[in-house]
C-alpha cells in the first residue's frame, strides 16, 4: 500500500514517462495484461491510455482491472490516462521515500 507522499513521488516520476500501454476498442486482453506485466517488471512505472471513444470501459476501470492481474497498484488516473507502480524486488529502479513512523 502507497502512502500519499510516495503516491505524490510516483506521480512526479510519471509526468515525463511515455504512455506505452493503449486500451482500445478490445478493452482488456490476455495480451494486455502481459504487456503490462513485462512491462512493470522493467520498469516499475507505467504508464497507459484508454481510447474513450472506442473502448468499452473507463479509464477507472482498466486501471483497476489491469493492476488486479499484475498485482501492481494504482498511482493515479486523470482523464484517460493511468499510471501503475509495482516493485520490482529483485532489481528495483525507483527508491519511495521512506514511510513516517508515528
């Protein structure tokens, strides 16, 4: 689980990221979920778009759907655009900043 300021940190990394995943009028498919997959074991950070015109579910929902299959989290979704963040434990790229103790 994302604490707001790691989620802020993440959602400053993906200002500059490109957008490599495309959900469009097949809405979501096995191959998707294994783009997405690879993908977020490189990198960490992705970053997708749902064509709204053609695509049959909201950006909401394949966010939430896509990070369902790869068990990666939701960063943000603004507009058609979403970002997902999942470790990579083995090599991680991106160090979160620490979570505060209370």
């Amino acid at each position: 689980m994302l604490t707001s300021k790691q989620r802020a940190f993440l959602r400053s990394l993906a200002v500059n990221a490109d957008t490599i995943l495309m959900v469009g009028k097949n809405g979501i498919s096995d191959d998707l979920i294994q783009q997405a997959g690879d993908a977020l074991v490189k990198r960490e950070l992705i970053k997708g778009k749902v064509l709204t015109e053609t695509s049959p579910i909201s950006p909401r929902e394949a966010a939430e759907k896509i990070a369902d299959a790869t068990k990666s989290e939701v960063v943000q979704v603004i507009g058609s655009k979403f970002c997902l963040y999942k470790r990579n434990h083995k090599e991680p790229k991106i160090i979160l900043p620490k979570q505060s103790r209370k």
